[in-house]
C-alpha cells in the first residue's frame, strides 16, 4: 500500500493554559513540555476521531500498537505562565505501518511550536500494517477519500 498524504486542515483543536511547573525562572515553558503537549494533542486527536485510546500490552490483532520512532519539534516563539494555548492536530500521512502526526502549539493564533510525531504499529520488534479500522478512522475524521 503507498502513502497517503492527506490535506494541510487541522481537524483538532484542543485549549491548554500553562501550568507554573512547566516553566523556568523566566515563566517560560521548558522545551521539554512541548512533547507533552503533542502527546496530549495526538491523545485528544484520536478521542474526537473515536478511535480506542492506546490498545496496552496485550493488544488484539487488528489493534493498533504504535511507538514513537521519531519526534521533531520547530521552536518559532516561547508560551508563558498561565498562557492559553490552542494544540491544533492531524494525521499528515499514512502509511502502511506507521503514519506521521502533525501538532501546532499556537497562542491566540500565532504560531509558538511546531511538532512532528512519526509512530510505527509493531509487535514483538516487528512492525505491522496500521488497522483498517484506524485507517478508516483517520480518514473519515479528516474528511479524506479512501
């Protein structure tokens, strides 16, 4: 199966406010947090698209098992203490075992982060097609054609 490359829309858009144990001295947001916030944006991403949240250890055969196998965050401008953030979300490719999720961390719509997630379904070190239920899922919520 090739890539499918879906379209540049974010169909999620979730508010974060910066808490005070995610900031330095300064009150700015140690770098460190804005996985977490991409991790939050991809959890609520799949909540709003109605797929299972992450399937456990012992996943079913048409569950999805993905890993993080590479992460890459794009620093434009620092989030604040108390800040309200907007995690803008969406699955920007597919592929056959892994699929790539796109985070924008924004503040009153300017963009501050931008973050890029690239997970692999596997089992047992292998790795594995994606579900066809996930598939379908994502392509559904994105407004996307098979």
């Amino acid at each position: 199966m090739t890539d499918v490359l879906l379209a540049d829309a974010f169909p999620l858009a979730c508010p974060l406010r910066v808490r005070w144990a995610e900031v330095d001295a300064q009150g700015v947001v140690f770098n460190g947090h804005y996985l977490s916030y991409a991790d939050l944006c991809c959890t609520e991403y799949f909540r709003a698209a109605g797929l299972p949240l992450w399937s456990g250890p012992n996943p079913e055969a048409e569950a999805l098992d993905a890993y993080v196998v590479r992460a890459t965050l794009d620093y434009q401008a620092p989030a604040r203490f108390d800040d309200l953030l907007t995690l803008r979300g969406r699955v920007a490719r597919l592929g056959r075992s892994s699929f790539t999720f796109g985070c924008r961390i924004e503040r009153e719509g300017a963009l501050l982060c931008r973050a890029e997630l690239i997970y692999v379904n596997a089992r047992a070190g292998a790795s594995q097609a994606l579900p066809d239920a996930f598939r379908a899922a994502v392509l559904a919520y994105q407004g996307a054609a098979p």
